[in-house]
C-alpha cells in the first residue's frame, strides 16, 4: 500500500503562480512514491533529477523575485535555503550519471524532497505568506 499526498488550501502561499508551482512539486513527489513502490528505472531517476533541474530554475527565480518585490525581511536567508536545494539536485545529478543504483537513488531523492515539502515549503514558504498578507 501506497501513500499519496494531496494539494489542500492550507498548503497555499496566497500566491497562484507559485501555489501552482507547488502543486506540480506534490504531483512529483507522488510519481516518486509511485515508482519506488513498483521499481526505479535509471530512466525514472532521470526524469525526476531533470524535473528537479527546471523546478530550481523556474520556481525559485519567480519565488525570490516575488518575495524581492513585497520586501520579505528573510530573503536572504531563504535563498540561501534554495541554494541548498540546488546542491543538493546538482549531487542526484553526479550520482545518476556515476550509474548509482536507481533504487537506492530514487529512495534517497524521496527522502530528501519529503522532508523540503514539510519544512521548507510547509513551514519557510508559509513565513513569507504571512509576512506578505500581514499575518505575522
């Protein structure tokens, strides 16, 4: 048995462009429990380090700039956090391509994106969010 996450109004930044983002990040999280429930193929792996590449690139760009123009205070901070990620992606990416054992890197992929949907977007997206609609 299988768990899958769905998109609820509480995950929302109060922003559609990156609550949009956010839901084809969940949509990718899924497909990744899916194929570790059913077996990785290195084609698999390498669907979600390239989805992972274009998330860096496109989500976080829109995302800092958002945050740039309403002025949040811990921007810095929070780019740092997606600079991390980025690393992060960027070591998948090594590992793929060194023929690392696509089971064992679509296990450590999941673990790493599970646990930046629960604190980063879940809880350092939702400061911003609160900062911007004067929540905090």
């Amino acid at each position: 048995m299988s768990i899958y996450f769905e998109w609820t109004q509480d995950m929302s930044v109060g922003e559609e462009h990156i609550d949009n983002q956010h839901q084809k990040l969940l949509l990718q999280i899924n497909k990744i429990i899916y194929t570790m429930t059913f077996g990785a193929t290195s084609k698999e792996v390498s669907e979600a380090v390239h989805f992972f590449n274009e998330y860096v690139n496109e989500h976080f760009t829109y995302e800092e700039k958002y945050m740039k123009e309403h002025n949040y205070p811990d921007f810095d901070e929070h780019k740092k956090r997606h600079k991390d990620f980025a690393k992060n992606n960027l070591d998948f990416k090594k590992r793929l391509k060194s023929g690392a054992e696509p089971r064992e890197l679509i296990l450590d992929i999941e673990t790493y994106i599970g646990q930046w949907w629960l604190k980063h977007i879940g809880q350092e997206d939702k400061k911003y969010h609160g900062f911007i609609d004067g929540i905090v």
